[in-house]
C-alpha cells in the first residue's frame, strides 16, 4: 500500500505551486486501474486511488467561464484528479483557426489554475481508446453540445457511447469568441490607446493614415477632455457661490427680522420708548400744574449791627399823630414800616 501511494499521484493539497505536466510516456499511477462506473465513482470508491477525470479544450483567452468549467469537474466526484488537455498552436490553427495566445501562454495560463491537477501538452484533437488507457482516465468531462470537427458530428460521441463521458454546463455571456468580437468591434478604440501608450504603427499593423488619424483623434480627445475638467470646475465654482450667496441671503434675512424686530419693540406702538416718552411727559406736565409751594414762614430780618436800635416812639392816637416829615429815604421805609406794624396790632 505504501509503494501504490508513493508511486500513485494525489490531488493538490496546496496552492503555493503551479499543476505540473503530464509525462509523455505514461501515467505516473501504478495502482490498479479497475473501469469504474459514475455510481461507483460518486460514491468515493476506490479508496486506493483517485477518480482520474481527463478535460481538454484551446483555452485561448484564459478567462472565468474556462474556470467554472474545470471547477465543476475537480468536484464532479469526491476524490478527483484532474488532467487538463491543452491542444497545440498546430492542430488549432488547423481545425479551429488562429489564436491570440501561443500554446506555451496558454499551457502556463492552465498551470496556474487552482482546479488543474496536471496540465497534458499537445493534446490530441480526437480522444482514442489508446490514449485513454495511455492515462488512465476514468471520466471525460465537457459541456453536453455537440462539438462537430475534423469530419464528425461530435467528437466525444464515441466517449458518450462508452459510458465515459461526464456533462458540464456553460457559463453564458462570455467566451473567447465573444472577447474578441468586443475587440475587433472596438478596434480603433485599442488602436488608439495603444498608440498613446506608446506602441508603434508597426507593431499594431496600422497604416500611416490610421496613425495620423487615430493620433489626431487622441489630441481632440484630450482637448475634450480638458473642456469638460474646465466645465467641472466651473460648475463646482458656480454651485460654490450659489451656496455661498444663499448663506449670505439666510443670514441677512435673519438680522432684517431682528433688526425690524428690536425697533418695532423700542419704536412701535407699544415700545419702550413711547412709555419712556409717556412718563416724562407726565412728570413735567405735573411739575407745570403743580409747582412747589413757597415756605409758609419768612425767616425773621436781621438787624445790621452797624445801625442800633431806635428808642421806642411814645403811643399816640391815629387822629393826633401827623408824621413829621422824614429828612431822609431809610427813616421813611422806616416810618411806613412802624406805621404798619401799629395797624395791625390795633387790629
């Protein structure tokens, strides 16, 4: 047991290195290669050894429906060994046409796939008996349409008929043939990326007249280019002060309604300033009508120490008494002043 498992390929348990190739003489499996049936190999017998499944194809553009193919027969069966047949450039340019890849790209591209166990170069067109038992392949896998070349209706005909041949589905909306039809149909397109990358007319196969037009073409492009970043800006700019404007607008609005505001409230018709306005009003009107009144007892006259005091007259009756003439201004005052005062104390 220990020799069939040193001598007998496994599945990769790793990804760090690249599928290897197939050896041209023969398989590298010495165990016992017993014809297995899709029940057998489904239910994970033999367990000495894995289900060897066998897919080939161009491969030419390397892309995911390629790779959902190959993943759906790594896992068509629990223990499976998958060998990926690449044609070469010679049998595909002869019975299916010319390729953008070279068969060493398109080897490799397989290599590094994660589902390839091995990778068989030169595969053959037509898949023989000889060849099957060459490899010991238990199962072939592909898509179930018709594959009609080299003068037959289905290559894999035979293979269906020996019980041998396991479906695969398509995956829809991408393909080689589909790639390249995006790319002839865009040709100027890359033409002119490529010239601006600076690939040669040489080299992309354009003429001198598709040069200086696909180059014109890259200078209008770029002036269009810097149209529309001179627009953008402007726009921005625009949007920039219209924003700006509208702020400025907001903010002028709100200090009009608090300036109307403050007035109305000091101003209007029920301001402060009218009250203020009101109670002086009031006051002074006040102050007119009712003016201080003087103070009810007069202070009494001081006498001037220069001048003494006059002896007191003797009494005399009103109709006995003539005043005497009075031989200056100060004794008249003075008399008046006695004569009133004796008056009222008659009174």
């Amino acid at each position: 047991m220990e020799e069939l498992e040193h001598t007998c390929p496994h599945p990769r348990t790793t990804l760090t290195e690249p599928a290897i190739f197939a050896r041209e003489t023969s398989c590298d499996c010495r165990a016992p290669h017993e014809k297995l049936t899709i029940a057998q190999a489904r239910r994970g017998t033999p367990v000495d050894r894995p289900v060897r499944v066998y897919a080939d194809g161009i491969f030419d553009l390397f892309h995911s429906g390629h790779a959902r193919a190959l993943m759906q027969a790594k896992n068509l069966f629990p223990n499976t060994y998958l060998i990926v047949g690449v044609c070469s450039d010679e049998l595909t340019h002869k019975y299916k046409g010319f390729t953008v890849m070279t068969e060493h790209e398109r080897y490799e591209a397989l290599r590094h796939c994660r589902y390839v166990d091995e990778v068989l170069r030169d595969a053959p067109w037509t898949l023989t008996p000889e060849f099957l038992e060459k490899h010991k392949i238990d199962f072939v896998a592909h898509d179930d349409i018709p594959y009609s070349s080299a003068g037959s209706e289905d290559v894999y005909k035979h293979i269906k008929e020996a019980g041998m041949f396991v479906p695969t589905q398509r995956t829809e909306g991408i393909s080689t043939s589909d790639i390249i039809t995006r790319i002839v149909r865009d040709y100027d397109v890359y033409a002119r990326r490529n010239l601006q990358r600076g690939y040669t007319a040489k080299e992309l196969n354009v003429s001198y007249i598709n040069e200086k037009k696909y180059r014109l073409q890259n200078q209008v492009d770029r002036m269009k280019e810097k149209v529309r970043t001179v627009e953008e800006k402007s726009k921005h700019f625009v949007y920039r002060v219209e924003e700006k404007s509208h702020d400025l607008i907001q903010k002028w609005e709100e200090k009009s309604r608090e300036f109307i505001g403050n007035f109305l409230e000091l101003f209007g018709p029920d301001g402060t300033w009218k009250q203020v306005f009101q109670e002086r009003s009031g006051r002074m009107l006040s102050y007119a009508l009712s003016p201080r009144g003087s103070p009810s007892n007069s202070p009494p006259r001081e006498l001037s120490p220069l001048r003494s005091p006059s002896p007191p007259s003797p009494p005399a009756r009103w109709h006995n008494a003539r005043p005497s003439p009075p031989t200056s201004p100060k004794g008249a005052s003075a008399s008046i002043s006695s004569m009133s005062e004796g008056d009222e104390d008659e009174k």
